[in-house]
C-alpha cells in the first residue's frame, strides 16, 4: 500500500501558481484549515479557488482572500464576508456567484466525466448570461458546464492511512464532491486511523481518490 501521509512541507510543493483549488466546507466548518494555512505559507498567487462560500474573517478560506493572492472566486455566496465583497467591488477579485445547488452539481458533474447538468435555476436572470440553453419536452434549461480542479484540499471527519474517509455534521459539506473532482487530493481529518479500524460500510469517500494525507494533525 502506497504511504500517503506527508509533511506539511510536502504539501506545500504541491502549490503553483495559477492552479485550480477546491475547498470543502460551509462557511468554515469542515474546512481543512491545516491545509489552508499551508497554502497561505507559499509564495502560490494568482489561483482560482472554487468553494461553497469564503466564511467569516480570520476563518478558513477567508484568510486567502486577505492574502490577495486569489485571482478568481467560484463560490455560492460570499456575504459573510466583507473584504470579499470589497475586493469584488474594487475590481481586485473576479467572482463568479452560482447557484448552491447548481454549485455542487457541477462539481458532480466534473468528478463523474458528465457533459454538464440541466437546470432551470437561473432562467431569466443575469445567470443565463452566455451559457446554451436547451430545450427538452418543451422546457427550457440552462446547461452549466462542469467544474474540474487542480488539487482538492478536504477534511474529513476520520480517515484511515489508505485515505477512505468518513464524513459527519459539517464535514459533509463538499468534502466528497471534490474529492473526486480534481487531479490531486490532500486530506486532513479529525481522526487518523489504521486500514480496517473504519468499518466500510461508513465510508463515503474510496481512498482510491486520496492521493495525501497531512500527518501530525489529527
């Protein structure tokens, strides 16, 4: 079985420049803030980062955004957040608001290898702006492509040394999704254990898509 865990130095040479990352969590909880402070330790700037939301200030994902080193934002809503409501403003952050639950379908659809997903969430609003729309039993749809990541920073609630993960309240959120959807993964959980102490009929995400788990953090 191939070692997965690494050093937090590891993981911050898996950061460049310019890269996708997916971040798990709503509004900070169930974000890994371990890898998210990894991130803020590099020199990576100008990455696009696709999550639910930026959270509150001082919290996850949140602290990128006062880095200033995002370039674009893909989220749901970023109310909760006043300097990112500034930065957009002022023209410092490119933000691109979808729909939560067309958010997540798309992440979906870019981990599965689907085309996009039809929905009707956003017809005759600023959302329709530039995407196809396509008729199907005489009812119209937006089709809303899939999103594809470089690298996927999650945090599950207990994951064993082969990178199966176990979700619970809040980490529930995204977590899995983007798990899937992205070329690398690096897990933090609340709980490290050995192949087999977690029983697999609890298991929601295959280790198969893990590639690193941060050591020396649960």
């Amino acid at each position: 079985m191939k070692n997965k865990l690494i050093d937090l130095n590891t993981a911050m040479q898996l950061f460049r420049d310019g890269m996708t990352v997916m971040i798990g969590g709503f509004l900070g909880n169930g974000t890994s803030e371990q890898l998210v402070d990894a991130l803020i330790a590099t020199n990576v700037k100008d990455y696009t980062v696709i999550a639910n939301d930026t959270a509150m200030p001082g919290i996850g994902i949140a602290k990128l955004i006062a880095t200033k080193r995002v370039r674009k934002l893909i989220v749901s809503h970023i109310g909760m957040n006043p300097e990112t409501g500034r930065q957009m403003s002022t023209g410092e952050l490119e933000v691109e608001l979808v729909p939560q639950g067309t958010l997540a379908e798309r992440i979906r659809c870019g981990g599965s290898g689907l085309g996009g997903v039809l929905t009707a969430t956003g017809l005759g609003t600023e959302i329709e702006q530039g995407k196809q729309i396509i008729s199907v039993n005489g009812k119209d749809y937006l089709l809303e492509l899939p999103l594809h990541g470089d690298i996927a920073l999650i945090h599950a609630t207990v994951i064993d040394q082969a990178g199966n993960c176990f979700y619970e309240g809040t980490t529930k959120n995204f977590n899995h999704l983007m798990a899937m959807a992205c070329d690398v993964v690096i897990a933090t959980a609340e709980t490290t254990v050995e192949v087999g102490e977690l029983d697999c009929n609890y298991i929601m995400t295959s280790g198969i898509f893990v590639d690193y788990i941060l050591k020396g953090v649960a």
